[in-house]
C-alpha cells in the first residue's frame, strides 16, 4: 500500500531541512553564541516568523542539529561499553568518536568548544550523561584525576583537530592521526593485528 504524503508535509520537510543544514553552516562560521534566528532568517530569505513555525527557539533548533550526532555518539558509546577491557573500550571509543569527528568537521569542533553549547547540553540529562559516559571510557584506562584530565583534554582535542583548519586532510588520514595522537595521551599502545 503506498503512503500518500500531502505537498505541505513534504514542503514542511523539506524546509525543515534546509533550515538546519544553514543552522550547521553559520554554527560552524559565527558559532551556536554569534548565530542568531535572524541570521539564519536572512540566509535564507524568510521572515524570522517562519523560522519560529519550525522552530520557536535556537535551542530548538540546536537540538534539531545535535540529535543526530548524539544519536551516532551514543550508538559507539554503547558498543564500546561492551568490551571486556579498559583498554579495549576506550580503543572502540577513540575509534568511534575520531570517525564521527571527521564526518562532522566543523560541527563538531562547535558543539565542543562553543560554552553555549555546553550550558543546552547539560540543561538535557539523557545528553550530559551521554558526555559523561564517552568520558568515563577513555578515563577508565588510568582510573583517578590523571586519567579525567587525559580524556577531557583526548575528546576536546579531538574535536578542535577534526575542525575546519584541517580541512587539508582526507578522511582517513585525519582519523589516523586523531587515534595515533590519542592513543599516545592516554598512554595506549595500538591493538596487535591478528594475522
């Protein structure tokens, strides 16, 4: 049986959708801070009021940009959590988080280092907790303050490597040197190959 999708509900989409992919692109050139609803307005060419009949706030929209990416987050957040060791889950994790980070360069460099950023992110549990648990991981291979401090300093370092100022490295190189870089700080050798 096919589904019938009336025009305004696709038009709403896709309007939807232009309006986050320009939220992602001004985040990443003004920050979440220096972006305001009017800018995103005029980018556009709409009126402010048909941003607020998507989105009544820039949290809202904020959220619609976050969800994504916290949804990727948490998918390698749970699969890391289910490895045997320390060491093999944060070796999942800085895998998984590296990989994200270069598909989301410039994004991602924002929502970690934008303190507006980090106040919506707290303000919602099920997100701090998320940041917290992908922490955890990493710190867990040297438990105590030495080990909290190498994971905040692996996940923000991260993120400002993945930004836009790298732009010059493929994909895959980048990942490369974002898992060999942290690896190092977390003082954890590479996974033996088995051959």
């Amino acid at each position: 049986m096919a589904t019938v999708v009336s025009r305004e509900a696709l038009e709403t989409t896709d309007t939807r959708t232009r309006l986050v992919e320009v939220a992602i692109d001004l985040f990443t050139r003004h920050s979440f801070a220096g972006t305001s609803l009017q800018m995103i307005a005029d980018e556009l060419g709409f009126t402010k009021a048909a941003i607020y009949h998507h989105f009544r706030t820039r949290e809202q929209l904020l959220a619609a940009v976050i969800e994504p990416i916290l949804d990727e987050l948490r998918t390698v957040v749970e699969s890391a959590e289910t490895r045997r060791t320390p060491h093999a889950r944060a070796e999942h994790m800085l895998s998984g988080y590296a990989a994200l980070a270069v598909r989301n360069r410039g994004l991602v460099a924002v929502l970690a280092s934008d303190p507006s950023v980090a106040t919506v992110l707290t303000e919602r549990a099920e997100w701090g907790d998320l940041i917290w648990r992908q922490l955890a991981l990493l710190a867990d291979v040297d438990p105590g303050p030495a080990g909290e401090v190498k994971a905040a300093m692996v996940f923000a370092g991260m993120a400002a490597a993945a930004g836009p100022a790298w732009g010059n490295r493929d994909d895959e190189s980048l990942r490369k040197l974002l898992v060999e870089a942290s690896r190092r700080t977390l003082g954890l050798r590479a996974p033996r190959r088995v051959t």
